[in-house]
C-alpha cells in the first residue's frame, strides 16, 4: 500500500511539474505576442505622426479650394440669373423660354 501511495505521489508531482510548463510556455508564448502587436502599434503610431505632418498643409489649401468655389458658384448664378434661367432642384439652370 505505501509503494501504491509513493506511486500516486509521484505521478501527481510529475502531472503538476507538466501543467506548470505548459502554463509558463502559454504564457511566454503570448507575451511575445503582445510584445509584437505593441512594436506593430508604435510603426503605426509614428507613421500616423508623419502622415498628419505631411497633411497638415491640405487644411489651409482645402479652404482656399472652398472659398473659390463659393465664389465660382455665386458667379455661376449671377450668370444664370442674367440669362433668364432659374436653378432647379438638382442647382443646374433652366432657360425661362423652356
């Protein structure tokens, strides 16, 4: 009986030592994991950093572009007024005579 104690013991040592490594594999395992998503958001970060830097001057030209435009659509409908025509639902002109 006690060499079937000793036994027991024994296979319970060696079955706790495995579930141990297993767990400290998995767990190292996804460590590198992580550690290879944060490096991959630290690329990201800094290429969004050089993006935003390149970009940064397409507000103050997207502005221009749209003031411009304000200015071409007024003098589109002046232009339309002075001809007669009156905008319809979709902002293009219809001549009066139509």
């Amino acid at each position: 009986m006690d060499t079937f104690i000793l036994v027991v013991q024994i296979i319970s040592l060696v079955y706790a030592v495995v579930v141990a490594l297993v767990l400290a594999v998995s767990l190292v395992t996804i460590l590198v994991y992580l550690r290879r998503v944060g490096d991959s958001f630290v690329r990201i970060s800094r290429l969004m950093a050089v993006v935003e830097d390149v970009t940064r001057p397409l507000n103050e030209q997207l502005g221009q572009v749209n003031a411009a435009l304000g200015r071409v659509a007024s003098d589109l409908e002046a232009t339309s007024g002075d001809l007669g025509g009156e905008p319809d639902a979709a902002g293009s002109s219809r001549s009066a005579a139509a």
